[in-house]
C-alpha cells in the first residue's frame, strides 16, 4: 500500500491540443457568467487591503440598484452578441456560520442581540461578496487540461473571513451548473490553511490565439506559503497556484507564475486584477503590477511560443500613477472580442472616465493602433464602492459549443430572462439598507425569500 504511495506517478499524458485535434478552435467562445448581486449587499468594511471597502465602511447600501446595475451589464453583453451567464447568490443571512459560532439554532436565534454584542460578525453572516464571481473559481478551458474536460476549483478564500465560507456554497452551485456527467470535472477548494490563501480567476489570466486553442495559463501569487509581511495581506500563494495548476493537469510548459509587486498589493492592489486584465494574446498591465516584469513577459513569451506572439500593452507609472489605476480601477476591466469588431474592446467602470488620468490614457490607447480598439463604460457604483468592478463581477469560462449544450441552461441569459429577473429584483430588493437593518429579524426572513426567488427564477435548487 506504501509503496505505491511512493512510487513515483507515470508521466502525466501532456498533449499540445491532440484533444481538440480536427475540432475548429474558433468554434469555442468565452462565457462570461457574472453574479447577481444579492439582496443584502451592504458596506461592512470587511476586507484589510481594499481600500473602497474601507472608505464606504457604514455607508448606506442600495442593493436594489446594485442588482439593476450589473444585470443591465450583463444586458450589453447580450447586445453586444456575446454568450452571457450568470450565477446565483448565496443565501444570506449564513444561518450556518452563525449557528457554528454558537449562537444557537436558526429558529430561535436572537439576531437583534447579536447586532449588539457582535455586530462584524453579524455583517459577515449579511455579507453579499459572492457577487464577484472572479474569486469563485479558478477555471481551465478543456483545451489545457491532460484530461480533455473544463477543470474547475472553487477559491477557498481563505485569507478574509467574511468570504472564507463562499466556497461551499459556489461547489454547489457550480455542481449544478456543470454537471460532473458532462465534459466537467470540478474539484473540491483547496485546504483552507494560509499556505493554500487562494482567490480564484482574480489572479489567473488565461493567453492564446483563439479561446478554443492551447494557451497559456498566467498565475500570479503575493506571497509564498510560510512567508509574512507587514501590511496589507497577500491573498494568495505560490503554492495554492501551483496546486491548482497540477490539479487542472496543466502541461507545466505552457504555466506561468509571476509575483504580484508588494508595492501595488500595498497601494491597495488586493487581487492581480485591480492592475491587470488579458485576453487572447493582450496583456494589459500596469508598470508596477509584477515584481519582475521583464521576466514576467519572458516566460509568457517562452510559455507561448508556438501558439501566440504576446501582445502587452504596459501602461507607465508615468501616464497613470498607480494610485489612479487603483482608485479608478482601469485594469479591472473586461477586455473583450466583440462581434463585427476587428479590435479588443475594453468595458471599463465609469470611474475611468471620470478620473483625469485614466480618461487620458483611454483616448490615447483607442486613437493609436494597438490591439484595443474601443472603450466602453459601465455603471457599477454599487459594487465599485466595495472594490468591485466590471472584472470583479464576472467569471470567464471558455466553452466549446458541446460543452455549452452541457451547462444548466437555466443560466445562460436573453433579454427576456435580464427582464424576469429585473422583476424580481425591483419586486424584492430593498432600495436602501443602512447598517441598523442588520439587526431587524424581519429582514433576514425578506432577504431569504428574495434569494428563494432568484434561485427559482433561475430553475437552480435552494442552496439555503
Ligand atoms: O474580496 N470586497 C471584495 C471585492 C472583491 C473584488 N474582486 C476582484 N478584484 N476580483 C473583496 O475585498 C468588501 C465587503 C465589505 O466590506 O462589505 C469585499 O468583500
């Protein structure tokens, strides 16, 4: 029994795309499934190191808005062509995290009481982040991966409390959606221990010439396992990187891992995606986003050779000031082929344009002769008041039409559907939620049956 614990694996079967041999690569396209933002979404100043959701701490919340918001997002996409899904909230309040923190059964639970004695853990079990469904999971198209199927593994999201239970709800939800009898294989979070810290697709970008081709997969970690610093926290590993990357059965040529700088995690840089965003072989990246960057773009130029000719477009500390990009969250944008469209578009928070430099920046990138040829804001306020943008909001899942045809289409969104569920946000959503309305039973019963709605809405099973 031992010994064949030791006995060193076979060599893994890495392919350079004999899976999708004689498939056309073009044919597979990239779904973005955003989440719908919860009807408890609030300001709980919950996250050290997200410097919008220190700010708002206390603010007054529209959730009603912020739900109208990113479903009208998702609304442009639809538009604009492009498959478009989306994926459910989490039931809130979590009875579950409350009652393991001992405050006894549900049913006879004093929640008035707890908004006094212990109000942060009160807006923890309130807290509506599963909206940003870029730290869901990390995903690798079928095209990477030695088994042929799309992997998926949930983030344990382990380094914020508030988010360190998401996980087991997202596994659910995302079993359902990718049913493990179709061309998924879905794995369990990685162990919930700071030496596996792990946020999902917020610091995975995938490279390639087509989305169904081989690519390239760019990790990028702020810490390695056993390492500490002052400061912000570096909320995810090298190790939790190179787990997934092996869990995934990703050909070790084609993965790279890069460190994030400490100096953009300090300036508020919480996730990779705050300072940099890629898509097919466009990596668009601020100067101070990568403690290497030179070597940072020669081990993608080495990853890639043969299948793309990298394209980076590094915007200089000079033009945008670190503390702008952050502040206006240039980077976490959607960069995006759009039909009909010979160049990348960019669909950035309306905060780009109202920042100077960022605003700049963007006039001259589409005037010149890149590979980004438009930009397009939109109006996030709700999220990007707790530092979650357009990037945020979505999760990237590339697809190939059979794989498509496996999904829950309970999911995939038309204008009727964005409709039906506007309905039921404008029907159920409050319009206003200060902290005080934490502390009301009442509401806790309201934000459980507008999720109950939601879920039914989507024809997905209850996960309360
Ligand atoms: O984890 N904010 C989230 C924002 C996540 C943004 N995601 C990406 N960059 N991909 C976070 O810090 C704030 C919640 C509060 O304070 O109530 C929060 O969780």
């Amino acid at each position: 029994m031992f010994a064949a614990k030791i006995s060193p694996a076979p060599a893994p079967p890495w392919f350079v795309s004999a899976h999708h041999e004689g498939c056309d690569v073009t044919q597979a396209m990239e779904v973005n499934f955003d989440g719908l933002i919860g009807p408890t979404h609030n300001y709980g100043g919950l996250s050290d190191g997200n410097l919008a959701s220190a700010k708002n701490a206390g603010d007054v919340s529209n959730p009603r808005e912020a739900a109208l918001q990113g479903l009208e997002k998702m609304r442009m996409m639809v538009r604009a062509g492009l498959t478009q899904g989306v994926l459910p909230p989490h039931p809130r309040p979590d009875e579950w995290f409350l009652e393991r923190l001992g405050f006894g059964d549900w049913g006879g639970m004093d929640i008035t009481a707890i908004a006094t004695s212990h109000p942060r853990l009160l807006k923890i079990a309130y807290s509506a982040s599963a909206m940003w469904t870029a730290n869901a999971a990390t995903i690798s198209p079928s095209a990477d991966c030695a088994s042929g199927k799309l992997n998926l593994t949930p983030a344990n999201l382990s380094t914020m409390l508030h988010r360190s239970g998401e996980h087991e709800i997202t596994f659910s939800a995302l079993a359902s959606i990718f049913p493990e009898d179709g061309p998924f294989a879905l794995h369990p979070a990685l162990p919930s221990h700071p030496d596996f810290a792990d946020e999902g697709a917020a610091n995975h970008v995938r490279l390639c010439a087509e989305h169904g081709g081989q690519g390239v997969e760019l990790f990028v970690y702020g810490r390695e396992a056993g390492e500490s610093a002052m400061g912000f926290p570096a909320r995810q590993t090298l190790q939790a990187c190179q787990a997934i990357a092996r869990g995934h059965g990703l050909s070790p040529t084609r993965a790279v891992f890069a460190r994030q700088a400490r100096r953009a995690i300090e300036a508020g840089a919480f996730h990779n995606d705050v300072v940099c965003v890629g898509t097919l072989d466009t990596l668009f990246f601020h100067e101070f986003a990568f403690e290497d960057t030179q070597g940072t773009l020669e081990a993608l130029r080495r990853a890639g050779d043969g299948l793309f000719e990298l394209k980076p477009v590094m915007v200089p500390e000079a033009e945008v000031p670190l503390e702008d990009a952050i502040s206006s969250y240039l980077f976490n944008s959607q960069l995006l082929r759009m039909p009909g469209e010979d160049r990348l578009v960019l669909v950035a928070p309306t905060e780009t344009r109202d920042t100077p430099s960022t605003a700049r920046y963007c006039e001259q990138l589409v005037a010149g002769n890149g590979p980004i040829g438009r930009v397009h804001y939109v109006d996030v306020r709700q999220s990007m008041r707790n530092g979650g943008g357009p990037a945020c909001l979505r999760l990237r899942v590339v697809l190939t039409p059979e794989e498509l045809a496996g999904v829950h289409p309970g999911v995939i969104l038309d204008e009727a559907k964005i409709d039906a569920l506007q309905a039921v946000v404008r029907a159920r959503y409050r319009d206003r939620l200060a902290p005080a309305d934490l502390a009301d039973p009442d509401f806790a019963i309201e934000a459980l049956a507008a999720y109950e709605a939601i879920v039914a809405a989507l024809e997905l099973p209850s996960l309360a």
